[in-house]
C-alpha cells in the first residue's frame, strides 16, 4: 500500500476507533441507566485514545482529530498538502463509527453527541481552555521531548481521560471537530457544531503560540 495511503487509512480507522468507543460507551451509559457513569466514559475515552496513538502513531502520526492536524501544520510538523487528506480521513472514521452505532442502538437519540451546558460562551470557552491543555501535551511529547508512540500514547490518552473527568459533564469535552461531527450528523442535530469547531481549532492553534513561548529551544521555529 502506498505510504500516503496507509497514512490516510490508519486516521480513518483511528477516528473510526475513537468514536466508536468513545461515544459507544455514552451510549452504553444511556441505555444501562447510568452503569458506564462520566467516570467510565472518561477512562474509556482516555484508553482509546491511548490504543490509537501506540497502534497508528508510527504511520501517521495518530492524529485522529482536525484540530490537531491544523496545529501540527501552524507548528511547521506537517506538511500543508496533508491537511486537507488527513482531515477528510479523520471525518469519513468518525461519521462511519456514528452511523454504526445509530444501525445497532437506533432508540438512541443523541448517540454520544457533544451539547454545552448552558450558554454558548463559557461552553466556548471551556473547550478553548480543554483542547489548549491537550495540545499542549501532545506538542510536548511529539516535538518537545520525542516520546516513543507508547509512553505519548499513556501520557496524551491520560490527559484525555483527566479533561473529560471534569469538562465532560459541562461540554462534553470533545476537544476534537471529528468526534463532534460524526454524532451530530447521524442524530440530526447540527445546531451547535460549530462550537465543537471553532473551539478546539482556536485552542489547538493557542497552544501552538505557547508552546512558541515556553519551549523557544525545541524544533517550532
């Protein structure tokens, strides 16, 4: 298989992977009466993050999420003209992992959807301040220090599982367009995505300037 290709398959399965897990278990928690509970889902987010960065991180990087991409290429670590490919990638995973779910759980009106607590702009602004902290790991481990795809897959999927603990309940905690897209197009409701893109992408290109900042020694010219 042609290495682009591989790359481009290993996003969509990662995605795929990430949303079908993910979401999967806030639907488990709705249809078992709360058994899951946010806890659970958060470890199971924060797992299967973990699982795709060490599975597909020596392929293509295990960027499974839009905003990370985008941040990658601001940072000068990725290529422009994978942009768009990467991004289409990670959206076909994420709305085939949604569809699959809404064939097996059809009762299940949300599927795992991201929907703000409240008002728009603290929701906003919480996701800014969620995916600002997570892409600021993953520049650490992939540029700052080099982790091997293992111990960046403990310490991104960790800091997955810690954002979800405490924003979840209020956002959802998506930090991630492609996780936000693929429930709210299979359920109908696309009311708030925009949030769930404009957020993450904002807060994934802040970190990208304090990572500037902080580590002005590391390869981000």
């Amino acid at each position: 298989m042609n290495e682009r290709v591989r790359c481009y398959v290993a996003e969509s399965l990662g995605t795929f992977a990430l949303v079908f897990a993910g979401t999967g278990a806030v639907v488990a928690d709705a249809l078992s009466g709360g058994a899951v509970t946010q806890v659970g889902i958060s470890i199971v987010f924060g797992a299967i993050v973990m699982m795709m960065v060490v599975a597909f991180g020596p392929i293509s990087g295990a960027h499974i999420n839009p905003a990370v991409t985008v941040a990658f290429w601001v940072a000068r670590e990725f290529e422009g003209r994978e942009v768009v490919p990467y991004i289409l990638s990670q959206c076909v995973g994420a709305i085939a992992a949604s569809g699959l779910l809404l064939w097996m759980y059809p009762t299940t009106p949300t599927l795992g959807q991201t929907l703000p607590i409240g008002a728009a702009a603290p929701a906003f602004v919480m996701e800014v301040f969620l995916t600002t902290l997570l892409m600021l790991v993953i520049l650490a481990c992939a540029v700052g220090h080099r982790l091997t795809a293992f111990f960046s897959g403990l310490t991104i999927g960790g800091a997955v599982m810690l954002c979800a603990l405490f924003g979840g309940p209020l956002t959802g905690a998506s930090m991630n367009p492609a996780r936000s897209l693929g429930p709210a197009l299979v359920s109908g409701d696309l009311s708030t995505l925009w949030l769930y893109w404009a957020a993450p992408i904002t807060g994934a290109l802040l970190a990208v300037g304090l990572y500037r900042a902080l580590w002005a020694e590391t390869t981000i010219e």
